[in-house]
C-alpha cells in the first residue's frame, strides 16, 4: 500500500478497503501506546488549526488531545474572517502558509473541498451535512473490540434517520469493509438512492451487502446496533415531524430483544436525548411530553452500550488519520 502522507481525509469514499483497515490498525496501535503512558513525538514541531463552524466536544477535544500526545501544537479557530470578510479560497491559501494540516467541521461539503484544493495540506472532514468519516473509523474500531468477528462478518444495524451524515459514511464504511449493513427507517427518512447505487459496484467488489427496510423484523441476528439523533444540527425546527416519524423506531429493550442474541452492542455516536438531563431533553418534554427520544435509558445504561468506547475511540482514530498523513513514521 503507498503511503498516505500528504493526502486529506475528506470522505471514505477516497480511501481503499486496504488504507482503512490500515487506520484501524494503526489506531489499535496508538491506542496501545497511549494506554502504555508512551510519550509520543510522531507529529513533533508540527502545527495543526480546527477551524469550527458547528459546536462540537468529542471532535474538537479528540483531535486537541491526540494532537498534544504526538507532540503537535493547535489553534482552534471558531470565531474568525473565515467566509465573512475572507473567501473560504484565500482563507485556506493562509492557513496553508501557517500550518501543517487542518481541521474542519461545519456544513458544507464543498468547504472541506475547497480547503484541501487550495490550502497544500492535508485537511480533515471532522464532520459536514454529508459526511462524518472519523466517526465511522471510531465506530468500526469499538465493533473490533466488542465483537468476536471480523469486519467482513458483522451485521450492523442503523436505526434512526438513514439520511444524515452518520448513516452516510456508515453506508460507505460497510461497503468498503465488506460487511452486511441495514438501514432501519420510515420509508421518508431512507438514504439517497445516488448513493445506496453508488455503492452497489464497492459491494460487488468486497462482498458487503447494503440494505434498507422499515421493517423491525430485519434487525434479527445484528452483531451490533446503531442510532443517532432524530434531529440533525440545523433542524431544530423539525422536532415535532421527527417525533412523529421516529418513536416507532425507538431504540428499546424490545427492539434489542428481536436481535436474539446476548452479545449484540448498542452504538451511538453523542449526545444523546436518552433522559432529562439536557435542555434539548427537558425543552421536548414540556413541548411533547418524551422523556426519552431515540434511545431509552435502560439500553444507554446497559451493558451492551459501547457509546463511551466509543466515543474515547474518537481520540485514537483521529490520532491515526493525523499521523497517518503528516508523518513520515507509523
């Protein structure tokens, strides 16, 4: 496999089956050496700039804290000239003069794209209306971990609103990784057909299969159980139609009992509405009166819940994508 220096990480689409499962190891890799209390200098004397337009926790503090642990230094940048004053062009045109890689996440897809056109770094997708490649490497990394089968052999069921982001590069992911990926949706909420065709030719070539349903029966024999939010940053107007849509497809210890297995896992890429515990919660209590939204309690708080696995795996997929393509060392 040719080295990935140099290049950006923009959606899993650009990467082979081969460089992925190659990030996952190198993942699996640094998490070892973390976890060892090893002093990383792989991204030393390297300078690194998150540039925010959507508010975030695991993505800003993940790409800080694996930054630091590889020796790099950071900006983050939230609150700047960048598509006000300056053009998204000549803003990636500086930051490239100023630093070795950069991170964005925001709305736009062509943004991300503009900034590795024009920057002469590598630049990261850490989230765009369209994709959230990092999320999907962290997620594969917890499935590595907490089921007993490769990649190739795992049934992964995602439930919820297949339309966004996350459903996307899931989409892509599985086909990539050869593995038996469900879509669980109303009819509505199913991702662009563009892409689910798109996809076809990758599962021909690995073997993956790619399907989408509305019916809860399909969810028998899951290795693995995903759902996200009903209501994507920027929809906040959308509650009471999402609500309507999606209860049925509450996350609940009946669903996870039709799996018929014991050793499935729940996923959930955060936050969660899984209680009150949040203004968003409590606003939809008092406007609708659900206590719970796309996930009960009682599964978040299970055993089979991963969602803190991996949420840390965040930390040491994104450590793998930066030194994957700023360092000349694994």
């Amino acid at each position: 496999m040719q080295s990935l220096k140099g290049r950006s990480f923009l959606k899993l689409k650009d990467f082979s089956s081969e460089e992925i499962a190659y990030m996952l190891e190198l993942s699996k890799k640094l998490k070892q050496k973390k976890k060892s209390g090893e002093k990383g200098s792989l991204l030393s004397g390297k300078n690194i700039v998150l540039l925010f337009e959507k508010t975030s926790t695991r993505t800003r503090c993940a790409f800080e804290v694996a930054a630091y642990d590889e020796g790099a230094n950071v900006t983050f940048l939230s609150n700047s000239q960048f598509g006000k004053k300056e053009s998204v062009e000549d803003s990636a045109k500086v930051l490239g003069r100023f630093y070795d890689g950069i991170q964005f996440r925001g709305f736009e897809q062509e943004t991300v794209k503009m900034l590795a056109d024009y920057s002469g770094v590598p630049v990261w997708n850490g989230l765009t209306d369209l994709a959230h490649p990092t999320q999907t490497l962290a997620d594969f990394l917890t499935i590595m971990e907490h089921v007993d089968k490769p990649l190739s052999q795992v049934k992964l069921v995602y439930v919820g609103d297949a339309r966004n982001n996350v459903c996307n590069s899931l989409i892509v992911g599985s086909a990539k990784m050869g593995m038996n990926f469900v879509a669980l949706a109303p009819k509505e909420l199913w991702p662009s057909p563009e892409l689910l065709e798109e996809m076809k030719a990758v599962c021909d070539e690995t073997g993956a299969s790619i399907s989408v349903t509305d019916s809860m029966d399909d969810i028998e024999g899951a290795d693995a159980v995903y759902t996200d939010v009903w209501v994507s940053m920027g929809e906040e107007d959308m509650f009471a139609e999402r609500i309507k849509q999606l209860l049925p497809y509450q996350v609940n210890m009946e669903m996870m009992k039709k799996i018929g297995s014991d050793s499935s896992i729940f996923l959930h890429c955060l936050p969660s509405y899984h209680d009150l515990n949040t203004e968003v919660g409590m606003d939809v209590f008092e406007k609708f009166g659900l206590e719970e939204m796309e996930v009960t309690d009682e599964v978040f708080r299970a055993p089979m819940s991963k969602v803190f696995d991996q949420a840390e795996n965040r930390l040491h997929t994104i450590k793998a994508v930066m030194v994957a393509t700023l360092s000349d060392q694994e």
